[in-house]
C-alpha cells in the first residue's frame, strides 16, 4: 500500500521532499533510509502520532524538518540524535507533553513548539547552544520556563496563561523581540524588565495586567 511503498521509488539524489497533507500516520524506520541528500523535510497537516526511533538516522544532512499539525503526543528518546546539521525543527500544532533533547545540537537556530500541551520547558544552552529563535506559545498548560541560554534574539511565550514560574540565568542581552501576551509581569524580577525594555525592538504585552504596567510607567523605568 501506499503507505508502506511510497519511499521507495524516490531518488537516493533527493534534496528537498514535501509528504504534506496525505493523511499518513506513522514515519517507519525505512522510509528514509536511501534519501541521504535530503536538505528538507516537510511532513506537516497529516495523521501522524508514531515515529520510529531510528527514521531519521539517515538524515544526517538534514536542515530542516516540518512536523507541524499532526498528532504526535510523544517523541522516542534519542529521535533527533542523527542530526548533525538541523538548524530548524517545527513541532507545532500537536498533542506533545513534554520534549527532550538526549544529545547536543550544534547547529539548532530555530525551535517552533507552538500550539502543544507542554507543561515545563528547560532551555539548555548545553543542548541547544546555538539557539536563537523560540517559538514556545500557547502551550496553555505550559506551567514552568527556563533557560540558561544567552544566545536567543527571539521569545515567544504568549497565551501560556498558566505559566508560574519563569527563571533565566542570563540577562537576555541579545533578545531583541519577546511575545508575553497574556502573562503576568510578575514572572520577571524588576531587573530583567528594566533589561527586557530597554533594548526590544518587538514587544508584545497584549492582555496583561494593567496595574503592573501603570506601575512601571509612574516609576518611569521602563516604558518611558
């Protein structure tokens, strides 16, 4: 059947591959196993919640990978170990809980977990040392964020209207835009404000505490 066969009459010379939108449910191990050349994969808008471990363990040139609008609820530890050159991964708009990294990468830029069930997030810069773009909103039972990563320009944390708890061990030098819709101010010390405000050049604060932000303006700290 389709499912089952359709790999197997591709190019092993392929380098750019789309499967969106055909309503597969599951990535098996051999799918990709001949396509070594791949620079992109899109597997976006089907069915799929099953990935086996080792799918992508022939993917090693593998840039990108869209896994946007499925129904993957659970990844296999050590999925992303093959990936040695993957600097953008989209996971967004499905039913993850939680996400694990069991093995460094380098090149990571641009992490998309959009639109989940993520209840904590650790950003690890031992992990992901190189990230730069994280796109983490409404996660809506997304309860816990942290992150020791100094190199993100871009935070997207919006509609995580549980979210209690946010720690950061860097200042956020470099974060140029960051999306709290929703959230209270009350998760960032007075200090990372002040930082946060001085320097952004796209600020989201849609739908937050109106007090907290009167009190920042008559401080004249950090909005004027």
């Amino acid at each position: 059947d389709f499912e089952n066969n359709w790999s197997k009459s591709l190019e092993t010379s392929l380098q750019n591959l789309s499967i969106n939108f055909n309503r597969l449910e599951q990535i098996r191990s051999h799918y990709f196993q001949n396509l070594t050349s791949l620079y992109t994969l899109h597997a976006s808008s089907n069915k799929i919640s099953t990935i086996s471990k080792d799918s992508f363990k022939f993917l090693y040139n593998l840039e990108l990978l869209d896994l946007s609008s499925n129904c993957i609820f659970q990844l296999s530890h050590g999925l992303f170990d093959y990936f040695i050159n993957l600097n953008r991964l989209v996971l967004s708009n499905n039913l993850l809980k939680s996400i694990q990294f069991s093995k460094r990468l380098n090149q990571l830029i641009d992490l998309d977990l959009s639109r989940n069930l993520i209840e904590k997030f650790h950003l690890s810069s031992i992990l992901l040392p190189e990230l730069q773009y994280l796109d983490i909103s409404d996660n809506k039972i997304l309860k816990e964020f942290t992150s020791d990563n100094p190199k993100l320009v871009y935070l997207n944390l919006n509609k995580n209207i549980k979210l209690e708890n946010m720690k950061s061990s860097t200042n956020f030098k470099d974060l140029s835009s960051i999306y709290l819709s929703g959230l209270s101010l009350n998760l960032f010390s007075k200090e990372n404000l002040n930082l946060l405000f001085s320097h952004m050049n796209e600020l989201d604060l849609s739908f937050i505490n109106a007090q907290m932000l009167n009190l920042f303006q008559e401080e004249n700290t950090y909005l004027n």
